[in-house]
C-alpha cells in the first residue's frame, strides 16, 4: 500500500517535458483540463456571492476593486482582493491536486501563495490594464515566481484576454515610475519594446495559465458583450523571498502558513536579477488600477466612467 504522498488519482494532471520547456522558452504556458466544469461553476458561484456584497458600497474596500461607473444601486466591480481569504471556495481550488502538481512541475516541490486576486473585466467595459511586470511590484531574492490565471469564462481575442510578450522574461526590468513615483506601468514606446509579437492566452473556461513574473503583459478592454473573468493566484518556489518585506522572527509562523506545497527554508536562494523596486509607492493606491490610472502614456487608453 503506498503512502498518501505516493497515491497519484487516473486523472492527475503532469506537465510534459516539453510544456516545461515551452514555459521557460517563452514565459508562459496555458494548460487546459485541470479545473472541471463542476470547479467552475462553484468559482462563479461564490464569485457571484462576493459581488453581491458590493450593493450599497460606495468607496474601495480592502476585498473589492470598483469600476469608475460603479455606483451603490448598480454595483460593478473591477477586482476581488486577496480572493483566497475573502471565500472558502477559492482556497479549495488553490489546493486542487491537479493544480499543485503542475506548479511543482514549473516551480519545484516547496510552493508559497504570494498573493491572489481575481480580476473581473464585465462585458462592454471592463477596464484594461497596462503592459507592466508582476517583478516590478514584489521583486524576489530569485525568480521562480509566477501567477496561475484561472479562466472562468471562455477568453477570446474580443473580451479582453490576457496578452504576454513571449521572451520578455529574460530580458530588462523596464521602468515603472513616472515623475519618480511608482505607477505600475510602463511606457512602452520610451522603453523601445515592440510589444507586436505578444501572443494572446485564450482558451475555454477552466483552463489556466502560467505566466513568469518578469514576462510583460496586459491586456485591453472588453468590448465584448461577455464577461471575462480571471482568477489570478501568484506562487512562489519556497526559497524565493520577497525583498520588500523578509521573513522575521515575529512574522515567521504567518509566513510558514502561506506555504501550499512542501517546507519553508532558512535558506533563501538568491539568483541575480535585474530589480528594480516599487518606490516611492503609486500617488494613487489600492489597485494596479488605481496607480496606473495617471500614467500619461497609454497602450489599452484610459479606464472610462462608462
Ligand atoms: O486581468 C488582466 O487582464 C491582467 C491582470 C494583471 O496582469 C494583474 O492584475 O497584474
């Protein structure tokens, strides 16, 4: 009889060797079937329980992001925060088997949620977010860090899909800061990328992707008459560190509790890598969209109060 550790269910999701490869070539991967569409219907479900708490609410608070056109009698909501804390649901599918397997494939066995939020985009004016790195907002001692996107909808061109330049993850940190405050942006033109081989992550509800924390993304607004939520949990290997806020003696056991998979280490590799860090903080905060909201040069266009 084999040990729990050792049971592996028929259906148990494994990334092939060149799936791994196609991640660290290209900076992310999409993978189709590890979430069914009974797991998806209980996200939408309890997604749909925490938008309703948004009726009456007139400013952000710490678990929802709010559109511009939102109002208290017509609630619209641009992002759910910290998703895993604010409904059970979204915990249990953090922990989904399939889930946990395919980021030991990407990251290695020991697995620390850094964050998770779940972003909203509604059908004719969810807001876009500018091209930016995950590495410019919680750079590591190491970059074996990545965010899983949990599609809820079926993502097409016309809704508003993530977009990912391939490549980009081995190259520059680019500058985040505008008039020397952090915005959460960049201007690509004064950057000099060329953003047009950016591929974008489509695929059915359910299936996910994994995109590096240095690859350069964003992804414009839904003009579509269907919503496109994404559920967005960022992972790190268990020896990635956070240089902006290190473990500490008073801290450890709340750090300890973020581990998903495997040990915390006293021993924090450090891989050399372009950083850059987030400071001085965003003039506005809160959101990537909020600190991007003042950036005065603009791929996707401004976040209108439509
Ligand atoms: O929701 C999106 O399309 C972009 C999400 C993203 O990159 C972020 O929230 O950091």
């Amino acid at each position: 009889m084999p040990d729990h550790a050792e049971i592996v269910t028929a259906e148990q999701v494994r990334l092939s060797d060149a799936e791994v490869a196609a991640y660290r070539d290209k900076g992310f991967i999409i993978v189709e079937n590890i979430y069914s569409p009974g797991d998806v219907q209980r996200m939408r479900d309890a997604l749909d329980e925490l938008i309703a708490t948004a009726r009456g609410v007139t400013e952000h608070t710490d678990v929802l992001d709010l559109e511009p056109s939102h109002t208290p009698d017509h609630p619209r909501v641009r992002r759910i925060k910290n998703v895993v804390a604010s409904h059970p649901v979204f915990e249990e599918m953090l922990n989904q088997p399939n889930l946990i397997a395919v980021l030991k494939d990407l990251l290695g066995p020991n697995l620390r949620l850094h964050g998770s939020k779940l972003n909203m985009k509604a059908a004719d004016y969810g807001s876009p977010v500018e091209w930016h790195q995950d590495w410019a907002f919680y750079p590591h001692t190491n970059d074996d860090v990545l965010a899983v996107g949990v599609m809820l909808d079926d993502m097409a061109p016309e809704n508003g899909p993530l977009m990912i330049v391939p490549g980009s993850h081995t190259g520059p940190t680019y500058d985040h800061h505008q008039d020397g405050r952090f915005v959460g942006g960049f201007d690509i033109e004064a950057a000099g990328l060329d953003v047009s081989p950016a591929e974008m992550v489509t695929g059915p509800a359910g299936a996910c992707s994994f995109h590096h924390v240095r690859a350069v993304h964003g992804s414009a607004k839904n003009t579509s008459d269907r919503d496109r939520r994404l559920l967005l949990y960022q992972v790190a290997a268990g020896d990635a560190w956070d240089i902006r806020g290190m473990p500490t003696e008073e801290s450890w056991d709340a750090y300890s509790a973020t581990f998903i998979a495997g040990t915390p280490t006293i021993e924090p590799r450090v891989v050399p890598a372009p950083i850059r860090l987030p400071y001085p903080g965003p003039l506005r905060g809160g959101s990537i969209y909020e600190s991007q909201t003042i950036m005065t040069s603009k791929t996707f266009g401004a976040i209108e109060d439509t």
